[in-house]
C-alpha cells in the first residue's frame, strides 16, 4: 500500500533476515479483513508505504538470536498484539493491552522500534506487527503461537483475527452465560465468530442483524436463531419479544458502524452488556444517555482482540475446531490468490464472502 484509496499493489520487496526476538515465517494463509480495508481507505491511520496483512498463518523459516520456545518447522498462527511478558497488563493476564507493543502497533514496526522490510532502499513499514499479505514476513517471536500440524493453515489464518475477535467478545468479555439472549450486529467474518462463541457458551437466543440477505442466512447456518434485516426490522424489538420486554442479555456491535453504538445499548436490558468490537472512523464519537447508563447498570465495554491471552487461546480454539465444536470452515466462503488480494476486498465489501482466505501455498501468484 502506497496510497489510501488505491487498489494494493504485488511488488518484490527486501527483507531482512531476523533480529534479536524475532523470526521469519512462511507465510501460508491470511485472511482479508475489515480492518485492513479501513487502512486502504484512510479510515485508520497507518505509516506508508506498508504491507497490510494480520490475519495469518505459517511455517516458522528462522529464529533470531534469544527466541525461545519455536522453531523452524512450527506451524503457528500469527499475533496481532504481540506480549511482552512484564509489563502492567501482561502481569496481570491483559497481554492484549500489552504496553510494550503498542508504540509498534501505532509506528508500524516491529518491537523497539525494528523495521526489517525494505524497497529500494527505503523502509516499508510493518502492519499490526505483521504484514502478512506477502510471501515471508519477519515478526516478533511473541506474535508466533504454536499450533497443532494437523489443523489446515487456512483454518488457523483466520483465528488470527477474525475467529479470536468474534468468539473471544462472546466469551472472554461478555462471558455470555448459558440460556442467555444476544444480538450480534454485523455478520462478517467478526459477527459470524460472536454467533459462534455465543452459540459454544449456550444462548438460547441469538439474534443476527445485517443488511446483506446471504449474511443473515450464513448466520442461521452457524447458530443464529433469528435474524433481523435493517433498517427495516429493529433488533430491539425482536430482544424483547423473547425477553418479556426486558431486552437482551448481550449485544455486540461488530461492524464499524457508529449508530450501531446506540442501537446495542438500546437492544440490552437492564443490567445487560453491550461489547464493541467494529472500528468506526477514526476520531469517530459516540453518545449516550447519561441518566439510563446510571439508572438501568449497563455494562458497555470494548474488546481488543476477542480479550485474548493469545498464547492459550488460540490453540484451544483450534482444539474446538477439531473437536467439531467450532464450525470455521463455514466462515471461509473463498480463497484466492495474493495477485485477486483487491478482488477479495471488493467481495468482502460486497457481502460476497464471510471471509476471503488468500492461499499462499505454492508462493505469491
Ligand atoms: N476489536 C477488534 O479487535 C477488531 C478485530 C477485527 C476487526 N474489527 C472490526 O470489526 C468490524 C467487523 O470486521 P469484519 O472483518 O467482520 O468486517 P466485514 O466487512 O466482513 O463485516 C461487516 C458486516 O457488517 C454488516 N453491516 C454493515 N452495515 C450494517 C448495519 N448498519 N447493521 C448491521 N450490519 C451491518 C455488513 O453487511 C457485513 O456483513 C470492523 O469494523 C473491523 O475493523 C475489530
Ligand atoms: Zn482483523
Ligand atoms: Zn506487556
């Protein structure tokens, strides 16, 4: 990416061979997601130029000097929010709010400041510490989780974000409890993994809305049991004809959508929790009504990548995949190839995909 708003292009880049704490991964899968899509467009603000690309997964190549614990060979899915281990959050079991990534999160570089992607000369800057939309990448150790080898790499590609973000709000945040009631606004990638994580915690009812007809009926596909097509059905409604008129017990807001803030708040019941997930715009504000925060006790809070302590959740995740408890291979609708990486954006924009996979297998084209 050189450019907000112009298509990616496939160009040779020079990478350097791992630093200290580092290692280099073939890269096999990366999925396409929205947030990488709010980076074309300027909607989120990254260093240029970049190789986008957090969503992936790999064959470790080579460990730097002091890395501990892989090795080449490893299949490992790739952290977005890699952890330092000592910090304020990591110490106390937050290491997706590790506070030693984000300076490299925001400057688009790897731990300390390390940039290890070059053209002609000039840095290229790393994307969520990753870059994963290329053939190899150089990324911090900590962004390498081991995984099992018999799970297929695409299948682990999209726990790197999507399936960790989705199912890790249901049930990392909300800790959505069994005979519960939940609306899940947006059935992308993100959505479609909240319908999943609500459906393995045991809801009784959960409620998908999204203006895409094929979206919604994915969504009854994997769990859903009702769906609701805006804006001219309200999901509020529907919360609180299964609800006695209380409203849900959970509402999650998975698409970048700012007036979707205050629809989940108002799909909840007293006491409900409404987790916010989708990105808006950049600088983007949202209001709510001061005195029903105080007097109805909800709960209304963020989720950074599904909450997660990447190192243990995401190999149980796959466990779950494997043990035939977490559909994901519904949610890969398509795979292409790097060089149709624009035709995968424009199918997710479209609502053709829940999720498009790039297949790296057998190199970039
Ligand atoms: N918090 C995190 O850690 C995190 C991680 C990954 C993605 N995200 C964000 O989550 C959001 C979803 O990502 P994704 O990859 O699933 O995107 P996506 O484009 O695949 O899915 C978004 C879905 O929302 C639907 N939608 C659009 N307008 C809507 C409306 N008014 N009401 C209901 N649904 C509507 C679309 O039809 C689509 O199905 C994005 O904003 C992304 O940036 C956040
Ligand atoms: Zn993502
Ligand atoms: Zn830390």
């Amino acid at each position: 990416m050189h450019a907000t708003n112009e298509p990616l292009r496939i160009e040779e880049v020079e990478l350097a061979p791992p630093g200290r704490g580092e290692a280099s991964v073939r890269i096999q899968a990366t999925g396409v997601c929205h947030s990488d899509w709010n980076a074309i467009v300027g909607d989120s603000i990254v260093p240029l130029p970049s190789i986008l690309g957090h969503e992936g997964a790999g064959i470790v190549e080579e460990v730097g000097e002091g890395v501990e614990g892989i090795a080449a060979g490893d299949h490992v899915v790739l952290s977005w929010m890699p952890s330092c281990g000592h910090c304020f959050y990591c110490r106390r079991g937050r290491p997706n709010l590790c506070e030693a990534a984000l300076p490299g999160f925001f400057a688009g570089t790897l731990f300390d400041g390390a940039i290890r992607l070059s053209q002609d000369g000039k840095p290229v800057y790393h994307y969520s510490f990753l870059s994963t939309f290329a053939e190899r990448a150089v990324v911090p150790a900590a962004s390498c989780i081991p995984i099992r080898r018999d799970v297929p790499l695409e299948v682990a590609a999209i726990v790197g974000c999507a399936v960790m973000t989705g199912v890790g709000a249901a049930v990392n945040r909300a800790r959505v409890e069994a005979g519960s009631v939940a609306v899940v606004f947006g059935a992308g990638g993100v959505g479609l993994s909240v319908v999943l994580g609500c459906r393995l915690a045991g809801a009784r009812a959960i409620v998908a809305v999204d203006p895409v007809a094929s979206k919604r009926k994915l969504a009854l596909e994997l769990g859903a049991t009702h769906a609701v097509d805006p804006p001219g059905e309200d999901a509020a409604d529907v919360a609180r004809e299964l609800t006695d008129g209380r409203g849900a017990d959970y509402a999650f807001v998975a698409a970048g959508v700012p007036s979707l803030f205050l629809d989940a708040y108002t799909a909840t019941r007293r006491a409900g929790t409404v987790v916010c997930i989708g990105l808006p715009r950049e600088g983007t504000e949202v209001s709510f009504p001061a005195t029903a925060l105080v007097r109805e006790e909800k709960i209304l809070t963020g989720s950074l990548y599904g909450t997660c302590r990447d190192r243990e959740d995401m190999p149980e995740l796959l466990d779950l995949y494997m043990a035939g408890r977490l559909d994901l291979d519904r949610l890969i609708t398509r795979t292409y190839p790097l060089g149709q990486i624009n035709e995968a954006f424009a199918d997710m924009n479209s609502g053709e995909v829940a999720r498009g996979v790039l297949d790296l297998r057998d190199g970039a084209r």
